[in-house]
C-alpha cells in the first residue's frame, strides 16, 4: 500500500513538472506578440555635423631595440600593381568634410551586369548598387573591380580596393 501511495504521488508531481515544461518552451517557441514602438523622428538626420576626429603621432620615444628615435613619413598610396597612384596621392581640397570610406570590393552574380559594392562608411559595412545615395548626400557613382567613385557634396572621389 505504501509504495502505491508513493508512485501515484511521484505520478502526479513528475506530470506537473512536464506540464510546467511543455508551457515553458511553447511560450518561448511561440509566444505572445508583443509589438515595439519605435519612435520616429520628423527631421531627416544630418550626418555632416558631425565633428571628425584628429589625431597626431609623436614619436619621439627612445626605441627599445637600441635606436634612438623613430621618424614617420606616410608612403604614397599604391594600386594592385604596384606603381604609385597619383590620384590619391594629390593633395585635396580642405573644402569637404569627407567621412572615412574604404572599398572592399564588390559582389554580383554571374548572370547580372550590376554589381553590388561592399563599402565601409565610418566604420559600418554597407552594400550599395550604382546609382543608390546613402546618408547624407553619399552617392555611388561607378563601380569596377579596384576602384569605385562616390560623389559627395557636388565633390567626386575615386577609392581603391584595400
């Protein structure tokens, strides 16, 4: 009599516990709804006020290999096949505030004439296709293989390949 006391007791407590369970991941498999308002904002968002930020190197430092100082001349930028690119190495108008762009290259499918470029604006990553405007008045120009051109505020600009 014992035992069967103790078994239906077990029987009960082991069927709430997968009772308890079973709600446990249907809720989390397929919970309530629950919407998110996302506040929106009326004015565009402007990214040209922005302040960039400026550094310098100084290295004047005791070198812990022995010699005594380092000096730091930046080399002329280079294109894949070695010789100098004098394009980047012109100096430029101080007029435009540029944001930090990087080209990474680009993607498309063997059948498509239109590439898609995988682009790095100040740090994120973005894919745009010819002729697509991003944040503030970024605009994707041409593409090629190692290069692309953007034009930003009536300004035109050709990135390289990293």
């Amino acid at each position: 009599m014992k035992n069967k006391a103790l078994t239906g007791i077990l029987i009960v407590v082991v069927g709430f516990i997968w009772y308890k369970a079973f709600f446990r991941v249907k809720d989390g498999l397929f919970g309530e709804e629950t919407e998110v308002v996302v506040p929106t904002r009326n004015q565009p968002i402007s990214f040209a006020s922005l302040s960039r930020d400026t550094f310098s190197i100084n290295l004047d430092y005791r070198d812990p290999f022995g010699e005594t100082k380092k000096s730091y001349s930046p080399a002329p930028p280079q294109d894949a096949r070695g010789s100098v690119n004098r394009a980047a190495s012109r100096p430029i108008k101080q007029g435009v505030n540029w944001p930090e762009i990087v080209y990474y290259g680009q993607v498309r499918r063997t059948t498509s004439k239109d590439p898609l470029a995988i682009i790095g604006i100040d740090g994120y990553k973005h894919t745009l296709r010819r002729g697509e405007k991003l944040y503030d008045g970024i605009l994707l120009k041409a593409i090629g293989r190692d290069s692309m051109v953007i034009v930003y505020q009536k300004e035109k600009r050709i990135f390289f390949r990293e």
